[in-house]
C-alpha cells in the first residue's frame, strides 16, 4: 500500500482514520487484495486504494456497499458510516452540505426540476454523465465513481410507489453537444423513454419565447411527507440547498412559470423525438 502523507495520518486525518478502518474491515473478511474487494464492489482498484489510504473519502453508497460485502453490521456498522460522513464533510463541504438532497429525493412523492443548461442527473444516460464529470477535471477513477452514484439514484424512477416528477427542459439543453452526436442520440432517446413513464411529465420550453424567468439557474424541488419542501439550487461553484421558505417560494414561482409556458407532453415528446433525429444524423 502506498505510504500515507503526515497530512493523511490516521491520527490527524479522520478520512485516513476511515481507509485505515476500512482496510482492516476488507481483510477480517477475507478480501486479501484490493481487486478483489473492487471487483465485487464493481469498481476499480485504485479507488480501493485511494479509500484506504485516506486520499479520497468514499461516497455514501460506496461505503455502504463495502460495509455490506464486508459483512459489517450493528454498532460498527453505524460508527463507520457516521465517520464517512464526517471525512466527507471535511474534504468537501459543499459536496457534503447537498447529500441531504439526495437523501430527500430517494423519499419524495413530488419532484420538479427545471433545467436550463444540461439534461437533469435523475435522466441522464451513463454516457452522457461521464461527459460531465470528465469535463469538470475529475480523475478517472472519481468519474466513474460519481457516475455509478449518479446512474444508482435513478432507482427513484422505478420505486413503488412512484414519485410524481415533472421536469421542464429549456429547448437549447436539446441542442447543446454533450460528447459525441452518439452520446446525445442516446440521451435524447433516454428523454423519450422516460417521458412515456404515466408518473413522469417531460416539457420543453420552447427557446424562441425568448428570455424566461428560470435564467438564473436550475430548480430542482422535492416535497415529501416528513420534512418542508426542500430547494436545490445549482451554483457555479458550490450548491444551496435550503428549506427556507421565502426561497421555496420563489423557487415554486419559477417553476410554474417555466411550466405554464412549455409545451404540454405530447408535443414536448414530438420536440424530443424530433431532436434526437437531428442527432442520429
């Protein structure tokens, strides 16, 4: 294993106090080599190794899939996910302070997204995704990381009872170039697809209404039945995530306004369909 930095000591660093626990976990149960464990974990092998070594905090379902192959359960189950938290929180803030939108959005009965600049993460393909992420400058082993986690929180579309989800699409998102022409042929044949599912509306808001209130950013919006409606805002740095219910508010304004001037389902499929032709050529 490499050595660790004295910036990544188990003793000073609580994600090098995780991947040393985590290591010992994989070993009690009989993963003699990282491979193995990233194998059936599906994953690669320097993840592993970035996760032992306290180079990368793992993210939450990652952790809790070792845990599970590992066998690990009760007390030291809790400890361990409560410290992943924890390293999470520490190495990025902001990643940290938007995973209760996740945790909202697995359990919600109302979900809405308005997306003005890419397609929203609950429907994007595996090849659209990873397009993203490698943009962004991540590694490798963190794209594929993040597009597992990403292509695991689309289980939502498939749960029962299934959410209600509207998501209104400005029409220029259809024609930004994500990847190859393959990529977005793809993605827009995923958009028809799930646009015929009877709980998810898809909308386009046609692009020659001219500017629109939902400009300033993306909306996504997730009601459930034991917390207030919660707001995820994109940000170009970092992500708000609030509860605050004057921003709800305006939010929700936003939203319906996008909404009441996109085009009804029907003919929001035809502009999809339409769109994914222009690609497939």
């Amino acid at each position: 294993m490499p050595p660790r930095s004295s910036s990544r000591s188990p003793a000073t660093n609580v994600a090098a106090f995780l991947g040393e626990r985590l290591s010992q976990v994989r070993l009690a149960a009989k993963y003699q080599s990282q491979e193995a464990l990233a194998e059936a974990l599906r994953t690669d092998r320097t993840t592993i190794t970035k996760i032992e070594t306290g180079e990368r905090p793992p993210n939450g379902n990652l952790l809790k899939e070792w845990l599970t192959a590992c066998g690990v359960n009760g007390l030291h189950r809790e400890t361990l996910e409560g410290l992943g938290v924890l390293a999470r929180v520490k190495e990025d803030p902001g990643r940290a302070q938007a995973a209760p939108w996740f945790e909202t959005e697995a359990k919600a009965h109302t979900l809405r997204y308005w997306a003005p600049v890419i397609v929203p993460g609950l429907v994007q393909t595996r090849a659209y995704a990873r397009e993203l992420f490698t943009a962004r400058g991540f590694e490798e082993a963190d794209v594929a990381e993040s597009v597992e986690a990403r292509m695991n929180r689309q289980a939502i579309l498939d749960r029962s009872p299934a959410p209600d989800i509207t998501i209104v699409l400005w029409e220029p998102v259809l024609d930004h170039q994500i990847g190859t022409r393959e990529v977005m042929s793809e993605q827009l044949n995923r958009l028809v697809e799930v646009s015929q599912r009877h709980m998810v509306a898809i909308h386009v808001l046609p692009s020659s209404l001219g500017a629109n209130p939902g400009l300033g950013g993306a909306v996504n919006l997730a009601a459930s039945d034991d917390a207030p409606e919660l707001l995820l805002s994109d940000g170009l740095v970092e992500d708000s995530l609030t509860q605050e219910s004057a921003k709800v508010h305006q939010a929700r304004g936003t939203f319906g306004s996008v909404r009441a001037d996109a085009l009804n389902r029907a003919d929001s499929r035809t502009a999809l369909r339409k769109a994914m032709e222009r690609w497939s050529t």
